[in-house]
C-alpha cells in the first residue's frame, strides 16, 4: 500500500494536511492565498512552484499541489515553511473558548 509520508504542517493558523488527490471538482484560482486577515490585511500566501484549487478561480485556495521540489509558505508576521512536492488541503484551526466554536484569527 502506498502511504504519504509527508507530515501535517502549521504556519499560525493554517493547518496543512497531505492529501493523496484533488477532488475533481474543484478549478484552479488565479493566486495561491490559503487565508487573508480580517484586521491586520496580512496573508499566507505561496507565490510559484505550485497550483491552488477552490470552487471558484477568484476564492481562496482550499487545496493546492506543489509541483517544483518544494514551494516556501509565506506570511507577514510567521516564519517562511517550506513545503514538499506533493498535494494538500488547508484547514483554519479553531478554537474552543466558553462553549463557543471560532476560528483562531491570525
């Protein structure tokens, strides 16, 4: 059986999780933006070496490949991660604070 090995990765509050495909229905968007920040306008943004996919071309990416060996994940305020070949979807952690489920703001 042929396995991901790559691992899970967090850059703030997007978490990257390997996946083995994309589903089919999804269309490739014009930038790689994974989250924008509401108050401060800062992004995780990937700039080459990979193709975002979303429902629509101008939505943020909820997945992405990385075609070239590796493609740094950038944000204003966080450490640049580099990110293996392979495919992946973001997630926006939450946060559980007095019964009430939000998500984690960068």
């Amino acid at each position: 059986m042929k396995t991901n090995k790559q691992k899970p990765m967090r850059q703030g509050d997007v978490l990257i999780l390997p996946v083995k495909k994309i589903p089919s229905n999804l269309v490739r968007t014009k930038q790689l933006t994974l989250a924008l920040g509401e108050a401060t306008g800062h992004h995780h943004t990937i700039y080459g070496g990979a193709v975002g996919y979303a429902t629509s071309e101008t939505e943020l990416s909820e997945y992405f490949e990385v075609t070239d060996a590796t493609a740094d994940l950038t944000h204003q305020e966080h450490t640049r991660i580099s990110i293996p070949n392979g495919k992946y979807r973001k997630v926006i952690q939450s946060e559980y604070i007095e019964q009430d489920n939000r998500k984690v703001v960068d």
